[in-house]
C-alpha cells in the first residue's frame, strides 16, 4: 500500500489506505462494528450522528465515532474495549426505549440485528410519551416514525444517491423528524417511490407494505433471496427477490455494474403482477367459429368467452399443425413470428431460429422495429456497430453530458441517478426536448426546440463546429471519412436561420455547440425522441455526425449512448430477432455468414431479408402474411394505427400468442399459451451498457404455466426440427458459438460473476466498456459522416387537426400496460388514461384539469382525462400508450422511416376538444 497508515487496532499493527475510516479498516480487516447510520454502499457518505460505531481511542478523552473518523499513524484504536462496548449498549439501549415491541417489524433493518448482536433486548428507560401515528398514504411504503432513530440515512438516500430532494430532517434537537416535502403525507409528496429510503433505514420507520403486511400475516417477512435482474427498462438493474412460499414479497437492489443497489418504483414495488389473478395457468384454444373481432381487444371478458382451456397436447398440436399447414400449402413467406425483448437471450436466439429454420422465412422482428431502429440503422452506417460505444456510468468521467430526445427520470430512472450524480460533481448537464424533462434542473443548458426539428437543431450545431473550427482535426483526419461533403452540407444550416426553423436561439445554439466541442470529454445519451420519427435515421445520423467531428468517441467519459429500452433489447437483437440479419448483425445476404449458420443450425437459410413488424402488419391485412407466432409482444397496442394493426391480426388464419395474460393481441389468438413471466426463469440478459447479466429464477410459474423455453423447442420439435435443449445454459453455449461478440462469455462466469460486458478479451479479464478506441468496425476502420437533410416530421398539424399528438411513457407504466396495470402499486399511483397539456391550452379549450377530453386524429379518437403539465409545450398533447381504454395507438400515424422502417410516435396531427 502506497503511503498506508500504521496504526494500531485492538492491539494488533494494521494498515490504512489513505482516505480509509477507521470503521472501513476495521472492517476490511473483520473487526465488526455496529452501524446503524453509516451504510457501507456506494453514493452513501458517512455522517456520523447514530454513535452505533464509538470506538475508543488511547489518549482521547471522549470516543469516536468510527465511520468518520480517519485513523492517524500511530493512533492506538480500541473497538472492543469496555468502555467502547458499554457506550454502544447504551446508545442501542436508548433507542430502543422508543422502538416500538413490534420488534418482527423491524426484522428487515439493522437495528434489530445489531441489538441482538449486542444483547440488548431491554430497555431501562422510558419512552418518549408522543407516539407520532403512522402515515400509510403512500401504496407502496408504511412511515412509522415511531421507530425513527432520526438517523438522517433516509435524506441522505434520497438527496445524494438519487437525487430526489423529497426527503428532509425538520425540527431541531430532541424533535426532529423526518419530513417528506413540506411536512406533506408521504403520499401527498413529490416522492416518485423509488423506494431507496426503505432501503437504507435501519428500522423500521419505513418499510415496504408489501413486508409490514407479511410480517403481520406470518410474523416473518421472506425465506429466501434469489439474485437475479429487473425485467422492465434496459439499465439491468440487479435485484434480489425475496420470496416467501412461492410469491415475491420484497424485491431488494443489489450491487450491479449498472445500478448500485439503486432501484426505482417499478423495479420495487412492480413485481405482482407475477402472481397477477390473470395470469393464464392454462392453454387457450378459440371456440370453433368464435369471430375473431378485434372490438375483443377493448374487452377481455368477452375475449375469454371465444376461448376454452386445453391439454398442453392439444394447444402445441393445433398450434403447430396451423404454422405448418401455411408453410406448407402457401410458402414460408406466408409466415412470419414476433419475439420478445423482455425474455432472456437465450429465448430470442432459439425464436430467431425456428422462424428461420422450421417456418423457412427471416419475417422474424420485435419491439427494436419500434424503438431504437433508426439509431441503430444509422449507427451501422456511420460507425459500424450498432450498440452503446460507452455505458451510462460513463457519465462519471465526462465533463459534458448532452441528453437528448430521452426522458431518464422515468424511463431509465436508475440510470438518471448517475447522470444527476456527474451534474452534482460538476459536469455540464445540457438537456434537450420539446417538453420539459426532469433533467432540466440539473442542466446547465436546456435546448427546447420544436417538436421534429432535431436536425435542423444539431445541423446548426455542427455548423457552429465547423465554421469556428472547433472540430477535432486529428480525429477526424485520422478515423472519419465525409467531412468535406458534410462542411458543404452544412453551409446553410447557420445558427440564425436554424432558430427560425427550431425555435431555440441562435446565441444559445453557438453557446452548447461550442461547450461540447471544447469539452475535454463529452457523452450523448438519447432515446425515443431522436429515433421515433418518418426522419429518426436523419436524425441520428446528425448526432453521431457530432460525436465524430468532435472527437468525442472511443475515451473515458465520450461516446454515443442510445439508452436501450426493454430489459433485452440489446440481448434480442445481438442475438438476431431481426429479419435483415441473423446474430451478430450479419445480413442475410452475406453468403459467408449463412454457409456459417447452415452448418451450425444443420438447415437451409433464405438469403432475402424478411419483412418488419408494421410491413408484417400490413402485409396481414393484405393476406400476405397468414400465420404468425407472437411471444411476448402486444402488438394490437404497441403498433402504430391500431385499428389497422388489429385488423391485421383479426385476419390471420391462424395466430400462435404465447404470453403471460390474455392480451389485447392475445384477445385475436387462435391459440394462447401460457408461458413464464421473468422471476420464473433462468436465462441471461443483455442491457443498454452491453452487460450480460444472470437472471434467476425466483418462484414457480402459475398452474400448467411453462416455460417460455421448453414452449419455443416443443414447437419446434412439432415442425420439424430434431432439437433437445435440457437447460438454457446448453442454448446459451450454442448462441456463444454463432456469436463472436460473446466471446469469453460462458454461462458459467456468467453464474460466477453476475454481470459481464461485450467485448471481452479474455476469461478471465473484465469485458471493455469503452470500445472504438483506435478502429471503429467498419471494414477500413473508419467512420462515415452522412449528412441529413431537413425534412417534415411527418403529418402536420392543420385547421382541422391543430395539436402534435406526441406519445410516449410515464414512470409507472409498462409500454402497453400488460405487466404494470396488474401490478397493485403502479396502478394506484396512475389508474387511469391521461392526455397532459399545457395550462394555457386547457383553459383556451375551457377544459379544467380532470375533466374528460377527446383526442381525435385522422384515424380514430379516444376519450381520457386532461392533465395539466407545465412541461408540455403549447400545440401539443401528450399521451402514453398504456391504457387500453384510451389507446394511444388508435390515434398514432403509421408512415414509417424509409430507411429503419420506425414509424414516428412522436409527431401526428390531433385536436382536443372536450369530451
Ligand atoms: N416507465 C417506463 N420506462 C420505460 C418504458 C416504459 O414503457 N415505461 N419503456 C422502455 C423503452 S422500450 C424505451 S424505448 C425507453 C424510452 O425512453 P425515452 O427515450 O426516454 O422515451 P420517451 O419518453 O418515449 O421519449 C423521450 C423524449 O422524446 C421527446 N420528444 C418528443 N418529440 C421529440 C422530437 O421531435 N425530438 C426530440 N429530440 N425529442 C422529442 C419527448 O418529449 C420525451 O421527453 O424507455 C424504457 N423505459
Ligand atoms: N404510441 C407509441 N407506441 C409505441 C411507442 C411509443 O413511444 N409510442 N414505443 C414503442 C417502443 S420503443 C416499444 S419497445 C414497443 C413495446 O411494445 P411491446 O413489446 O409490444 O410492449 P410490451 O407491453 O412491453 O409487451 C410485452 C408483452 O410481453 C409479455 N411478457 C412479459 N414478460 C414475458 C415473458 O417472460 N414471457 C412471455 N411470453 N411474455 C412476457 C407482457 O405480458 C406483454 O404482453 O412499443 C412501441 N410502441
Ligand atoms: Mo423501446
């Protein structure tokens, strides 16, 4: 150790690393010492105030707290001396005057642990006589400051590790007291539940509900605790499923590479819809002549009476004899199959492959068709790969952070933490919207452009870094291919005239142009609003053209970030559930890659890149396509124009649905199989940070639910295909043999270290987070800058139809609502459609906020409830897609990028009006 402290710890000589606590020695060294307010995690700073931790030191009158107190050479430290264990006695003691005898409620905190540990079981002194009530506003969490030790941990948690700013100390001395707000009910507050407070207390002041009621019910909360992944949003949060008799009663963040033990609401507090009463427990076949109707979808008891229960026998035969029957009478063009981004790696390679192999056809796509396909296609132009060049932690090292078109607070609100951690610490924090964002009070810059002018936007921007010269000569020199042609493009996108087109000043234009191209290391995240549009590839092209001139890719702290949406986005599409390529991005038409795939697969391979998810829909209309397989998708509320897209699945002769529920697409089934929802399985995963990740499984499926795995080799056996895969680790050694990204990538390690990223370059040498250090993969080496153009967003807002239409998410829910809607905490804090506006609009509209709308574009209209939102920009109105009752989608313009085939969610012409 380099300049150790010596020091002395009960006698024995020890040694310090510089800028080690004393607690942290004793600790590293195994002397245990209580801590109740100190919590040895990262983001948590030690404080001090409990005294759980005195030691004694020689020569000091009084005793140190140890979880802030550096030792110094020489010091002489004593944790267990009398006089040390008989002030810690005292202080639990003390406390434990106030606990309440409840003592099983406090099961899961440090406190009773430790007190145990101490022997202190009694109390000799009196309780406070005010006991202050509970306050049980909030769903999710119970606050009984009763047994609030005032440790401050929880502000600490929500201040400096998630940055919530909810959670305060008030009052001084002997009555302080934790306060959410202004002293509001927890409930009442602006806490959006990400639930780090329970977490961090060491009592229990504040507790999940889901473990209080346990502990009431059964006197103890969980038996076990299962490590395992978060299966919504793409950060790949590590968590810890604490399950009790086969049902999770507390999900608990571990310590992963993306998440830190942070957690957010729906990772917490939105895992019942597991043990959902609607889960199917057993196959569906449709009543023979039950009209498929796709009013069914807004209905799902009237769904369920077209259906009736069958043998697994019965359901895997019809539903394999109909898939054959069309390949076999119409062609495998007639057959086409959806896969799933929230299943494991290892599910969407065997998908991919018996689309391929068993139907004959690359008609096989998901959700990436409409998330990040535009990023992706113009990320593969530019640089050659279409995943992240550098993780979201990345943050912590850049002096510069623009994000934009991405709302993080909600969607990757894990991910958010780290971004709000870098602006504390001092980065530049430039955010870019139409709508406000909760980054924005982080942000040293806030670019609010209109809606749908992202090039003209980030065109000015690299003409300020063009024309002043800020761009990175070597950088470019040495690795980029373009720039003359992009420096002519640029010539008329000036600052001036673009602020006519984006709205945003044109000083402030030069202003964040000229901060990210003088930044030392700067990072671009960017999400839905870049990707979902008829130009998302323009846009993208416009952003990476940014990061190239810039030099701003392939360093600590750069890099080219599209935040990845599902939990296996990234996983599903490497693995290729894609109809342009087959794993590993390979195009179909590579000969040389197929001839690879034939042999491994033993089959023939189409060399024709297949049709994707809207072309599928469509061409299902046409009767083009007749049988599909869909598993864990919902397209009849995912996919742009619904009414169109449910036409389509209504006249599919025959459609194979293989989910959880009974869907608004499984509502249009001929056969419904009931598969695993996540904590169900074993599998791998793969995040927005290009870490594979092992997820395990945590409780049984439901009734004769099976497993998603064993449903895909069953189906593929009855087509045909001689496959017998015991165990996902066998499909994953098969999968790490067609795919050289995962290269010293096994299951094993995987079992072993939890998380591993891609590339790696050795078994036993950690994965590389930031790559394209000195090459990008491209076949010389070198990136391509490839200019955009300015053109619509797509249908433009007239008379007749005034407002954007612009749809998206909100924290709570789950895309279309399948997962979250069953999940009891989600749903009370958002039960109902919304349709958000600005304030200034709604009165123009004389609608008050709650009262009932209308939104109606050209192709349909839905009935919800106004919300006020500052945020939203006058002209537009705003919508997530969650709620069957007001589907989004049934208002959403289907016309789709010509390159990346992504329609544009965000932009469609709509008039409110009230209802
Ligand atoms: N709570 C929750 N989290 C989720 C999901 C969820 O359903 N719920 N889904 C996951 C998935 S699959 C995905 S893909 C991600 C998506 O996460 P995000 O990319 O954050 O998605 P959105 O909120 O749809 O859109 C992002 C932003 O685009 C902005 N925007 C609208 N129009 C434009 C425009 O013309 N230009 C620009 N630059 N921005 C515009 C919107 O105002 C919004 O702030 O979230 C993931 N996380
Ligand atoms: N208007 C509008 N539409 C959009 C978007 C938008 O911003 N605006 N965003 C688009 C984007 S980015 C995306 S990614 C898509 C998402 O679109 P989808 O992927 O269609 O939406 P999800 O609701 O995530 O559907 C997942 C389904 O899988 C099921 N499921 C969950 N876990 C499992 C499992 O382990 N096994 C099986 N078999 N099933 C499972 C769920 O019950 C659910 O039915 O929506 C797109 N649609
Ligand atoms: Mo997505």
């Amino acid at each position: 150790m380099t300049d150790a402290i010596r020091f002395t710890l009960d006698g024995r000589e020890v040694e310090a690393a510089p800028g080690e606590t004393i607690w942290e020695a004793a600790t590293r060294l195994g002397v245990e010492i209580p801590h109740l307010c100190h919590l040895p995690r990262p983001g948590y700073r030690p404080d001090g105030n409990c005294r759980a931790c005195l030691v004694e030191i020689e020569g000091e009158r009084v005793l140190a707290a140890s979880c802030i107190r550096a030792p110094a050479p020489g010091m002489a430290v004593r944790t267990a001396s009398r006089r040390a264990r008989h002030a810690r006695r005292m202080v639990f003691e003390l406390l434990l005057a106030d606990q309440p005898d409840a003592a099983a409620r406090d099961a899961t905190g440090g406190f009773a642990r430790w007190a145990a540990r101490l022997g202190v079981t009694r109390s000799r002194f009196a309780p406070e006589p005010e006991r202050p009530a509970p306050d049980l506003s909030h769903p999710a969490m119970a606050v009984q400051l009763d047994a609030c030790i005032a440790c401050g941990l929880c502000a600490r948690a929500c201040r400096e590790v998630q940055h919530n700013d909810v959670i305060g100390l008030a009052r001084r001395g002997i009555g302080v007291t934790v306060a959410f707000d202004l002293l509001d009910p927890m409930g009442a507050s602006s806490c959006v539940a990400c639930g780090e407070c329970v977490q961090a207390c060491p009592t229990g002041a504040l507790l999940p509900k889901s473990v209080l009621n346990e502990t009431w019910r059964r006197g103890a909360p969980a038996e076990r605790e299962v490590a395992s992944v978060c299966p919504y949003c793409g950060v790949g949060c590590q968590v810890g499923f604490r399950v009790r008799e086969n049902r999770i009663v507390e999900v608990v963040g571990r310590d992963g590479p993306a998440n830190r033990n942070r957690l957010c609401v729906k990772g917490r507090f939105g895992f019942d819809y597991v043990a959902h009463p609607d889960r199917l427990t057993r196959p569906l076949v449709r009543i023979e002549g039950a009209a498929k109707d796709p009013a069914d979808c807004l209905d799902p008891a009237r769904a369920r009476t077209k259906f009736r229960e069958a043998s697994w026998e019965e359901a895997m035969e019809r539903a394999a004899a109909g898939l054959a029957r069309i390949r076999d009478t119409h062609g495998p063009g007639a057959l086409a199959g959806f896969g799933s981004a929230k299943g494991s790696n290892e599910e969407a390679y065997l998908f991919q492959k018996l689309v391929r192999t068993g139907f004959g056809t690359n008609n096989v796509d998901h959700c990436t068709r409409l998330c990040h396909a535009a990023s992706v296609a113009a990320l593969l132009e530019g640089i050659g790969s279409g995943a992240v060049t550098a993780p979201f932690t990345a943050a912590a090292d850049a002096d510069l952070i623009l994000v934009i078109g991405a709302r993080p607070t909600e969607n990757h609100p894990v991910a958010a933490t780290f971004l709000k951690d870098a602006a504390r610490r001092g980065a530049t924090l430039v955010v870019a919207d139409p709508r406000g964002n909760g980054l924005d009070r982080f942000a040293a810059e806030v670019l609010r452009f209109a809606a749908g002018s992202d090039v003209a936007l980030l065109n000015a921007l690299l003409h300020v870094v063009v024309t002043e010269g800020l761009y990175d000569r070597q950088f470019v020199a040495a690795r980029v291919d373009g720039f003359e042609a992009l420096r002519a493009h640029l010539a008329a996108y000036g600052p001036e005239a673009m602020e006519r087109v984006c709205g945003v000043p044109a000083a402030q234009l030069r202003r964040v142009a000229r901060l990210y191209a003088r930044a030392r290391a700067a990072l671009i995240l960017w999400g839905m609003g870049i990707s979902q549009s008829v130009h998302g590839t323009d846009n993208a092209r416009a952003l990476i053209a940014l990061a190239l001139l810039c030099g701003q890719v392939g360093r600590p702290g750069t890099g080219l970030h599209p935040l990845r949406g599902q939990n296996n986005v990234q996983g599903a599409s490497d693995a290729g559930l894609i109809p342009m390529m087959f794993p590993d991005y390979r195009r179909t038409g590579d000969s040389t890659a197929r001839a690879f795939l034939e042999e491994l697969w033993g089959a023939r391979l189409d060399p024709d890149p297949g049709l994707t998810v809207v072309e599928i829909l469509d061409a299902a209309l046409r009767g083009e396509i007749r049988g599909m397989y869909i598993m864990g998708e919902n397209p009849a509320m995912s996919d742009p124009d619904a009414a169109h897209a449910r036409a389509g699945l209504a006249r599919l002769e025959h459609l194979v649905v293989q989910d959880l529920f009974l869907t608004e697409t499984a509502a249009l089934a001929d056969v419904v199989l009931p598969a695993s929802a996540w904590p169900e399985k074993d599998g791998t995963v793969t995040n927005t940070n290009r870490q594979v990740q092992m997820g395990r499984k945590a409780v049984e499926p439901p009734g004769e639910a099976r497993q998603d795995l064993a449903i895909i080799v069953e189906m593929a056996r009855r087509l045909g295909l001689g496959w017998s895969y015991a165990h996902p680790r066998e499909v994953f050694a098969e999968m790490a043999r067609a795919m050289p990204s995962l290269a010293h990538i096994t299951w094993e390690r995987l079992e072993r270290e939890g998380s591993v990223t891609y590339p790696c370059p050795a078994p036993d040498a950690p994965g590389e987070e930031i790559v394209f250090r000195d090459r990008f993969p491209t076949p010389d080496g070198r990136a391509r800058l490839v200019p955009a153009g300015l053109s619509d967003p797509g249908e433009m807002p007239d008379a007749e139809f005034p407002f954007i239409l612009s749809t998206g998410r909100e924290l709570e829910h789950w895309h279309t609502g399948a997962m979250t809607r069953r999940a009891a905490v989600l749903d009370a804090l958002e039960p109902a459609p919304t349709a958000s506006l600005a304030p200034a609009e709604l009165r123009r509209l004389g609608l008050a906020p709650g009262a009932r709308l209308r939104v109606a574009t050209r192709r349909g209209a839905v009935e919800c409830t106004a919300r006020a939102d500052p945020a939203v920009p006058e002209g537009m109105v705003f919508m997530a897609f969650a709620y069957r009752e007001a589907a989004a989608n049934l208002l959403t313009d289907p016309r789709l990028d010509p390159l990346a085939k992504i329609p544009g969610f965000k932009f469609c012409a709509a008039r409110v009006e009230p209802a």
